[in-house]
C-alpha cells in the first residue's frame, strides 16, 4: 500500500509539471509565430506601400510628365510617317519572334507558341522594335544600356535624352521594367525594350493582360495621385515570368498626359518573405518560412525548400498532391508563383480570418501555422508562416520525456528500495514459485529445501511429494505414447499417424501417379501350416522383415500385410518422378529375398508380383477401429496383373511396360481387362 500511494504520488507530480511545462513551451513557440507573421506582414505592407508612393512620386515629376509628351509626340510622328523598314530589318524581325522570342516563351510556358500572334503589324511598333528589341536579343543589361540606336528619328533622339534617367530608376529600385503608355493605350517607352515596346493595349496582343487592365484604370482614375497595384499574372513579353505591376498616371492634377506602369520586383518580395535567406537567425530554424498566397490559392512569393533544396521539394510537392508538370515547371524556373497550389491555413486567411493553426502544407508536412490577410490595396492576398511540427515541439517533445524519465527514475528506486526490504520476507516464496514454474514447464521431479518449521516449510514438503507423484506419472505416459507411436507406424504411413495424432479424423488423400505393387508368395501358407507354430512365425518374420528392409530401400510405402503377401505404394506420401522404376526394383529385390529363403529353409517358395501405375485414394476408413485402405483403379489392376496368369513371376500393366520398356525386358504374357499383361523377362530377374 506504501508503496503503491508513492508511485500514484510521483506520478501525479510528473504529470502536473508535464502538463504545465508543455503548455508553456506550446505557447512560446506559438507567440514566436505570430511576432513572425505579423513581423513579415508589416514589411511586404511596407514594401508595397514604398513602391506605390515612388512611383506616384516620380509620376508627377517634370521629368517622367516631359518624357512622356516627348515619346508620346516622338510616336505620334512615327505613327503619321511611318518609316520604310529595309528588308534586313523586316527579316531581323521576323527571326527574333521566330528564333528567340517564341522558343524561349514555349520553353518556359510548356506549351506551343505561334511567333505571328505576336509580329507587330503596326509600322511604328515595328520600327521600334527592328531598332532596340532585336539586337539585343534579349539581353536586357545589354538592351537597357543602349542609349541610341543611332537611327534619325525623333523617338531615338527623346530616347537618348531620357533614357539614363530611366535605367537608373529601373535598376535602383530593382525594377523588371518600366513602362510609359500614352492615353491611347501605346506603349511609347520600354526601359528594357521588350516586345510590348509599340503595342497597343486596347486592341494588341496584349489587351487581355493585367496590364491593360490596370492602364485603363489608371487612366480613368479621378485622382492623379491615384495608383493601381495588380495581381501576379503570366506575361508573354516577359517570356512567360509571372508579372505583377503598378500603375500611375502621369501629370498632376486634372492634366494626364498617359500611365506610368513599373513590374513590381520578385526578387523584392522575394527578399521580404525569406527574410534574405535568413531563415534560422529569425527564428524559423530548420523547415520554417513565410509565404504569400494569392487569392487563387497559388503562391505569390518562392519556397525555402525549392531554394535550398529543388530536387526534394519536387518529390515532396508530387508526394502532397501536386502534379508532376507543373512541379517540373516550378522546378526547372525556380519560382512558384502562380503555379504551387496551397491550401489549409491558406483558405482562413483569404477568407480574411486570423489565427493559428496545426494542419498539412503544401509539401504534405505536419505544421504549425500563423495566417492572416495582408492590406494591400487591389489584391487579396494572405501570408502564411509556418514550422513542421515536429521541429517546433521539439523542446516540448524534449521536456515531456525529461519528466517521464525523471518520473521513472523515482519510481524505480522507490521501487528499489521497496523490493530491497520485501526480499527478506518474499525468499522462501520465490523458491516455490521458481520450482512451479519448473513443473510448469514439464521439468517433474525438482523439489525444494527450506529448512523453516512454519507453513511455509509445510508448504514445500507438500510440494516436493506433488513433484515426486507427477514425474512418476509422466514416465508412465510417455512410455504409452512412444507405445502408441509404433502401434501407428504399422497401422499406417508416417505422415498420416503424424495428423491422426493431431486430431484429424477424417483423413482422405488423393493420388494422381503411384506405382502399386500387389505380391503374394506362393507356397507360404502351405508350407507354414505343416510347421510348430515358432517356426512358422520364423519364417514368416523373415519374409516380413526382408521385404519391409527392401521397401525402405527403394522409397516404398508399406501399405498392408497380407494373408501370404503384400501390398506396398510408391510415390503415396512422397512423391518420386520415378517410382515404377522404384517398384520393379523393389520387386526384383524381394524375388532375390525369395530364392535366399528357399535355398535357406529348403523350400520351394514362388513370387507372383503386380505392378500398375495410376490415381489411387487413401484414407482412415472405421471410427471404432482405424484401419488405413487403399483403393482406386491402379491398385485393383495390380492385383487381377498379378493374377492374370496364375503363373509366379513379375509381372506389369501396359503402363508400366511403357514407362519401362527401355530399361527392362519384358514378355507379352496375357491381358487383363482388356490390357495387355507383360512379364519380366527371366534375364532381367
């Protein structure tokens, strides 16, 4: 009883630290989630807002409002007096959309692309493009450095006043491009000199884009200060990059002389949400990191294991339930948005929920999650930070098993300390329990000393006498049952006694191919019934023991002792591929048997043998008195074989004779049901 209120003491301790230990650890690790999140949410908020704020800034700058009357006018002219392009720079086109433009965005897309959906067929556009586009051959350090194409037009001469103010905006706010387009929707300045230089976004190839859509917007806007931020969508002239943008008119006040429109950084976004690739020093440790994701459900910034490790983010990916294409995509560009589907915490924060969460991400990794809605103005997206749990519980893995070890660790010297003091008492017990158990397992006979005189010592004479009583009677039973073994094994082959000591009852076996053997010797009986009963069963036993030695030899069954002779099988319990060659040397062997007894005894002893092949059955048949039977066709042409001709000798089926005929030689000698019956020839013998 003391011993069992310390235990249930201990234990309770045990569990009330565990229980207030993990809980506090669960909530550290969940407070330090939530600073992460709201932490990145505050900074791609903030970045956003930087980008928005520039680039309404510069919008309305002198600068950026005479630039773009200067290309707007520039184009206008090129618009009204269209230039006649050489036949080299109408090829030169024609080949960059065929040989570098289309293959490069086919690649990158995966699916097939017609170079003519995007060949200028405006002069202007085409003009432009022919100048700054081609050359470059989308090199876009190369092609945002060309000052001039050294052309006469007035668009080059606006360009090369301009353009080393744009590409130091460009490539000090790391933006993808910068664009300005007139307020008929032209795209009269590039910075990178892309193909949607020239276009027209009402009517052009590229209507459909986010970017047209955000143009109008912008242009239609009642503010100048207004800007328009759109959503990550796939962009042809961007060769197929996901392309998100922000748009500004341009002017101020009532006075909009066109939009502005610059590609929002990835690598910016990038840069906010891994912390620059800092993930351990900001407490995510070793499978922690924070994400975007768009209101489709599909990632808006890159994955710390496709940046660290691709090869097993693809086969992760693929595992959760992402297809394989689209892994191969993300894979071979190294970057998920727009193409890694993510759902779980994802779905309550778009649903503008906030919170935190333990579900499967989209590598198919258990989670701890922290979620929420982020305020960007024109888009739904949702940030996600999360950790495998697994990792996030360590400490609390780690404390629960320091607790449970220590808890165990008082248990067991408590225990200790407990059996130390009950062994005095317990000995003598232990020494009968371990003679009982002796006895137990089948080991009789052991007894045990204990020289006390209370009931204890009692006890163990009372037990010796038991021990003594039940080794006698085990003897006597396992003298019986070696006695009933051998009873069996002349009853009946080896195999069958082995289930009929199991239990089985109703024992029945088909056989396809046996030989059988049905023997008689003639002039047993004859001979025997003139002798005292001691030689006849001399004799007898001889002839039992020659015949039993010589079917063991051969792989023979013996089936059943007959008045004068004998049935045997073989291939019945073991089956033999060759077990008519077995029986006919079996047979030779017992005639061999019969001329040693004649010439031993002075007799004149006749073997009259049957051999056949075939399907025989055999089966305990009796439920008073088990006798083992055997019938079937093969067995009973052995025996009218054997007496076809009432003459001694050996003699075999026409099956048998077919299966031997090259081994042994035979003698037609009469026929039986219709069969030919053959005998061995007396060479053979």
């Amino acid at each position: 009883m003391l011993l069992a209120v310390s235990i249930a003491s201990v234990v309770a301790c045990g569990i009330i630290g565990y229980l207030s230990g993990t809980s506090s650890l669960r909530k550290s690790v969940n407070d330090n989630l939530t600073q992460l999140r709201e932490s990145r949410t505050s900074q791609i908020e903030t970045f956003f807002r930087t980008t928005t704020d520039t680039v309404a800034t510069v919008s309305h700058g002198q600068t950026v409002i005479s630039a773009t009357r200067d290309f707007s006018a520039a184009f206008d002219q090129l618009e009204s007096e269209p230039p006649t392009l050489s036949t080299a720079d109408q090829t030169g086109l024609a080949d960059y959309y065929r040989t570098v433009f289309a293959p490069t965005l086919q690649k990158a897309t995966g699916t097939t692309v017609d170079p003519l959906m995007f060949l200028p067929t405006d002069p202007a556009a085409a003009y432009l493009q022919s100048k700054y586009t081609v050359p470059p051959a989308a090199d876009w350090d190369k092609a945002i450095a060309v000052q001039s194409a050294g052309d006469a037009s007035q668009w080059s001469q606006v360009h090369a006043r301009n353009q080393p103010y744009f590409q130091d905006l460009t490539t000090r706010f790391s933006y993808e491009d910068t664009l300005l387009i007139n307020r008929q929707g032209r795209v009269v300045y590039s910075a990178y000199k892309g193909v949607d230089l020239g276009t027209d976004l009402r009517s052009g190839p590229f209507q459909s884009s986010t970017l047209a859509t955000g143009f109008a917007k912008a242009l239609n806007a009642t503010s100048a200060d207004t800007t328009v931020v759109t959503d990550f969508s796939f962009y042809p002239p961007a060769l197929g990059k996901p392309v998100a943008w922000v748009l500004s008119p341009v002017g101020t006040g009532d006075d909009v002389d066109g939009v502005m429109a610059v590609q929002i950084p990835l690598d910016g976004i990038n840069a906010v949400m891994t912390g620059d690739g800092q993930w351990s020093q900001d407490g995510l440790g070793e499978t922690g990191e924070t994400f975007l994701v768009g209101s489709d459900h599909l990632m808006r910034s890159t994955s710390r294991m496709l940046e660290t490790d691709p090869q097993r983010y693809r086969s992760e990916v693929i595992d959760a339930g992402t297809p394989a294409s689209v892994a191969d995509r993300i894979v071979a560009s190294r970057n998920p948005v727009l193409l890694q589907p993510v759902s779980g915490a994802a779905t309550s924060a778009l649903a503008n929920r906030t919170g935190l969460a333990e579900t499967t991400d989209y590598l198919g990794n258990q989670v701890l999650a922290a979620y929420r809605p982020v305020s960007i103005a024109g888009l739904n997206w949702a940030l996600v930070a999360t950790i495998n749990t697994d990792e996030a519980l360590a400490p609390v893995d780690d404390f629960a098993r320091n607790v449970a070890l220590a808890t165990a660790a008082i248990v067991v010297i408590v225990c200790l300390l407990s059996l130390l003091l009950a062994r005095v008492f317990t000995r003598p017990l232990r020494t009968l329990n371990a003679a009982a158990r002796e006895v137990s397992a089948g080991n009789y006979g052991g007894t045990v000393s204990l020289r006390s005189r209370d009931e204890l010592g009692d006890l163990a004479t009372s037990f010796n006498a038991m021990s003594r009583s039940l080794e006698t009677k085990q003897a006597l039973i396992d003298k019986q049952r070696e006695e009933n073994d051998d009873l069996l094994a002349t009853l009946m082959p080896d195999t069958v006694a082995q289930r009929y000591r199991e239990g089985e009852t109703q024992i029945t076996e088909d056989h396809r191919d046996v030989s059988v053997v049905f023997a008689e010797l003639a002039g047993l009986d004859e001979y025997t019934n003139t002798l005292p009963a001691d030689d006849a069963v001399a004799i007898r036993s001889a002839f039992a023991d020659s015949v039993e030695v010589a079917a063991r030899a051969h792989g023979l069954e013996r089936v059943q002792t007959l008045r004068g002779g004998f049935l045997t099988c073989c291939g019945l319990t073991v089956p033999r591929v060759d077990h008519t060659d077995r029986s006919t040397r079996f047979a030779l062997d017992v005639q061999a048997t019969v001329r040693r007894l004649n010439a031993q005894f002075g007799t004149e002893f006749a073997l009259r043998a049957g051999i056949d092949s075939g399907a025989v059955s055999a089966g305990l048949v009796g439920s008073r008195s088990m006798v083992y039977e055997l019938w079937g066709e093969a067995l009973e042409l052995a025996y009218r074989v054997h007496a076809a001709t009432g003459s001694p000798g050996i003699f075999v089926s026409d099956r048998v004779h077919d299966t031997l005929a090259q081994t042994y030689p035979f003698t037609e000698a009469g026929v039986a049901d219709g069969q030919p019956v053959w005998a061995l020839d007396e060479a053979a013998q």
